[in-house]
C-alpha cells in the first residue's frame, strides 16, 4: 500500500507496493532504479507560470478529507485563477459535519439541506454566492428511489434563492465513498476574478 498526506507532511510508504506498483512509481519518478524515494520537487518550481489556484475550505461545518481517521486525498475546492474571473470548482459534497461525520444518516431529505449548507459555507468563503453557479453534477445512490425528493429540495432551495438562470446540472446515480451517504453535490462556479 502507497500512502501520502500530500501538503499534510505524511511519509511515502511502498514497502507493502507490489512489483507492479513499483514499476509504475519508478516510471513516475518517485522511485529510483534502485528503489529508493527520489525527493519530490518543490512547490514553487512546479507552480512557475501556472495558473494561480488556492484551496477553498470551509471548517466551521465540513472538514478536510485529508484529516480523515483514513485520509482522503482531495480538496474541499479549488479557486482557479483565468484572468478576468475565477473558477471556483467545489468537490463531490455530502452531509459531512465538521468532524468528518456523517450527518442525518438514512434521512435523504436532510442530507441534502445539509449538502446545500456545506457548498453555501464553501462558496461563503470565497466572497461566492448559488447566483455564481453555473453547473452542477449531483449524485445520488439511489435515484430511482430519491429523485423525486432531490428534485423536489433542489427547486425549493433555487427558488428560495430565486435564481435565475438555474445552473446547468445532470443527475447521476452513483455508489458514494460512504454507504451511509445518500446525495453528493459538486458545484462549478464562475466569480470576478479577486472578489
């Protein structure tokens, strides 16, 4: 097994890798023909003339997938700079407390107030609003089942919040990271860029 905690420090472990594994970590450069861990570059080496992006985070009601008792890697969101505006890309968001635990658990209609509250709080702390969204993709484990009261939350909600255009969006049925887990959102919004 290959773990790393990425920007959280953690060591890189490939003893348990399988030969496989290891060809493949010494053609990406990780390991050296002798199997050794090669030092990673840095950050700002590689960050030279890229296209500026910095981590969205919201704690105060979602925690960082990396500070799971099994850490996950990815980021709550991106803001990508592109010039004259931002795209804020929000991950895959379910009914996750600020612990890391799942919230409202067998309670499909709960779970996606929730879903919304921790995108309203991630675009919040960007300076974002729902009226800077332009899509979303949400995924639902049982849609057969649920898309009716997905649907009938999300119209709610967007009229609530009176928005208009609607953002694009697609349904998708989808086993979740989590069995518990019902509904998971993604979110693309665009923003003037700094704001």
């Amino acid at each position: 097994m290959i773990t790393d905690r990425g920007n959280q420090g953690g060591a890189l472990k490939w003893q348990d890798a399988t030969q496989a594994e290891r060809e493949e970590l010494k053609l990406l450069g990780i390991l050296d023909d002798a199997g050794a861990v090669q030092p990673r570059v840095a950050g700002e080496t590689l960050a030279a003339n890229r296209v500026a992006r910095t981590a969205i985070e919201a704690r105060d009601v979602l925690n960082e997938a990396y500070a799971y008792a099994k850490p996950s890697s990815f980021a709550r969101g991106l803001r990508v700079g592109l010039g004259t505006v931002d795209l804020l890309l929000i991950s895959g968001t379910a009914s996750i407390d600020e612990d890391g635990n799942t919230v409202h658990v067998g309670d499909f209609r709960a779970q996606c107030w929730r879903t919304y509250r921790n995108i309203t709080r991630l675009l919040a702390s960007e300076g974002a609003i729902w009226h800077d969204i332009v899509r979303t993709s949400c995924y639902l484990r049982d849609i057969e089942r649920d898309y009716g009261d997905f649907n009938e939350v999300r119209t709610a909600f967007f009229g609530w919040l009176a928005l208009d255009p609607l953002p694009a969006s697609t349904g998708i049925q989808a086993r979740l990271c989590r069995e518990d887990l019902l509904v998971e959102i993604e979110a693309m919004a665009v923003v003037p860029a700094g704001r």
